[in-house]
C-alpha cells in the first residue's frame, strides 16, 4: 500500500537495447549495485553482488531459470532471488523495473 503524499521514484539505468543483446549489466544506483538482465521478456534487476563473498554477479551467467555466481558456482532463483540448496546463503534481493520510452527504469525503494 502506498502512503498519501510518497510518490514512486523511478531510476533509468539504460536502454532496452543493450539488455536485449544478452548481456549482464551493472550499474550504480544511489551507492547499491544493480544487475541487470533480459529475463522472461522483459528487463530484469537484482542485487549486483553474491551474498557469499560479495563477487561481482555480473561475471557471472543465467541458465536455467539461474543466476550463476562466477567465483563459487553458488545460484539464485531468477524469479525469487532465493539460493540453490548448496548453499546457506541469504538470497540477492530483486527490483521492480519497467520500460519507459526505450528506457528500463528500475525502483530500489520498493522491491519486487
């Protein structure tokens, strides 16, 4: 439920193009790491960074439904965010997006 008064605040990240190329693309949102993927058909976001030894995920791949950290092979679950049962880590955290003008947007102040 949204507050009277509080309004959504949307961040443009980068152009729809370059996601749907299949590239893994980070960006730096008011000092967060966001990951960004073409997922699902549509622009997809979530934490930049494994939970486990704070790798870069963005060196890493999706196969699978997966999102493959590069260092320990640890995944997560593209639509949850959870880990694969390997591992005792918490899960990276999504981001609603949306395209707007050729332009993904993503909001990091409320979670998908």
């Amino acid at each position: 439920m949204t507050e009277v008064g509080w309004e959504e605040r949307w961040e443009p990240v980068c152009h729809v193009a370059q996601l749907k190329e299949g590239r893994l693309i980070e960006r730096l949102i008011k000092s967060t790491l966001i990951l960004l993927a073409w997922y699902d058909e549509g622009p997809w976001a979530g934490s930049g960074l494994c939970p486990h030894q704070f790798a870069r995920l963005s060196e890493g791949w999706i196969q699978s439904d997966r999102l493959h950290c590069a260092r320990h092979q640890a995944s997560f679950c593209m639509r949850s965010g959870d880990p694969d049962d390997r591992w005792q880590i918490n899960g990276i955290k999504l981001y609603r997006t949306r395209i707007n003008d050729e332009i993904v947007e993503v909001n990091l102040d409320d979670p998908a």
